[in-house]
C-alpha cells in the first residue's frame, strides 16, 4: 500500500491524484481489485473466473502499468486461507494477464513484498525468476538479512527457492575518489556480502551481492514523480544490466 500511496499521491495537496482517484473508485466499485481477485481465487468450488484488463490494471504511462494494492490485503492474514491453493495465486493471474487480448505484452512484472512474510509474498516467492532484497547502511538492515536469507528457503520448501539478489540502498555519498560511498555505508555492505556468502554455501542458494547501489537523496520520491532525476540513469541501468545477467546465468 505504501508504494502505491508514493506513485499515486499527490505530495503538495496529501490526496490521490485525481486522473488516479477516479479510476480507483471506479474499480473498487466493480470489485475490480487485486483483494477481489484473491477473494474469488480462494472461494471453494468456485472457477478463477476474473477477466483482467486497464479497469484492473492502471496506466501510469505508454510503457508503466501497475496493479494497486488495497487496505482490505491487511486482513489476508487472519483469514483462514489455504496456504497451499493461495500459493498458485500468482502464477494463475499472471497466466491471465499474459493471455489477456486486452493487455500489452509485458517484459517484467515487478512485486512489491513487506520484509515479513505473507500469504501473498508467498505466491509470489513460489513463483519468482529473482528476489531483490534492499538494504539500508545500518546495524538492523544488515542484521536482518541473515534473518531474512534464511527464511526465504525455509518459509517456500518445498519450492525451488529463486536466485537472491541484495542491493545497497540509500547508500551515503563520499568526497573521497576512491570509494564509492561513505565509510561507514561500505562497513554495512561489507557486512552485508560476508553474511550473503555465508548463508548461500550453508543453505545452498544462488545469492548475488550487486555492485550497482542507488544512492542517498531526500528528495528522490519527489523527483520520480516528475521524471527519473538524469544522475539516477547510470545507477538504474547498472542495476537492470546486473539483473539479467544474473537471471541468465546457467543454474
């Protein structure tokens, strides 16, 4: 919810845009909602009868679409679902959403997952090519990942468990030449990389630390609102060239 409140709010007036505003009722009325696609997904008995299309699906732009989250998706977890058939939730609507004639063909379809673990994150886990972890340069963030690595192939087995790749975020600049970020954000990193090869030998699972970082900026949510700030290309496109690679790379 919070990342579709940073896409879709308007930050001077605190309210969804109004372009935004009006679709989402609109599909909030016709149940229309990824909360009723799991609704119906997860109804005994009942066929995945749920046509998707741009009333499901928002056009932020020509080549950015994206699936809102809803408050009601809070409650998923004190609902008794069935773990097993809500683990086929995603695969079944992505199925749909690539068969759809009314949608575009998609290159990539990202997921947005709280670090805690969900009904939900685990469809998505049960059927992802790559999970991308990032981490802030501080005690908890690198800590945690530990936690975090070792959960991942606990909480989805039997499931292969995808390829892992752990990302520095809001990484503090230097003055130094010689670094790339600020002593104290490479100690963090440097925490971050010994803990991710540990855990990936232990555990047996591909885990990548990528080189690309996205770097510190107060301001950075503003600013992607109005269009990707021209120093933030390099880092991005670092990090989507890291990616492939790493997604073609032979198991």
């Amino acid at each position: 919810m919070s990342l579709t409140q940073a896409i879709a709010l308007n930050e001077e007036t605190g309210w969804l845009r109004d372009t935004f505003s009006k679709w989402y009722e609109n599909s909030v009325n016709r149940k229309k909602t990824i909360f009723d696609a799991l609704d119906q997904f997860t109804k005994v008995g009942s066929h995945f009868d749920f046509p998707v299309g741009f009333d499901f699906i928002y056009q932020i732009s020509e080549n950015y679409h994206f699936v809102p989250s809803n408050e009601e998706l809070y409650w998923t977890e004190l609902e008794l679902f069935d773990r097993n058939l809500v683990k086929d939730f995603i695969r079944r609507l992505l199925s749909k959403i690539d068969n759809s004639p009314q949608l575009p063909k998609y290159d990539f379809a990202f997921f947005d997952c709280p670090p805690s673990f969900s009904l939900l994150s685990y469809s998505v886990l049960s059927y992802s090519d790559l999970v991308i972890i990032p981490i802030n340069p501080d005690f908890f963030a690198s800590k945690g990942l530990n936690l975090l690595l070792k959960s991942i192939k606990l909480r989805i087995e039997p499931f292969p468990v995808p390829r892992i790749g752990v990302l520095m975020n809001k990484a503090r600049p230097t003055t130094s030449p010689r670094r790339k970020y600020s002593i104290e954000t490479e100690r963090y990193w440097d925490d971050a990389q010994r803990i991710a090869e540990i855990v990936s030998k232990k555990e047996g699972i591909k885990v990548k630390c990528f080189e690309a970082f996205i770097p510190e900026r107060q301001s950075i949510k503003r600013e992607i609102q109005q269009g990707m700030p021209p120093e933030f290309h390099s880092h991005f496109n670092q990090l989507l060239k890291e990616v492939e690679e790493f997604i073609n790379e032979p198991s």
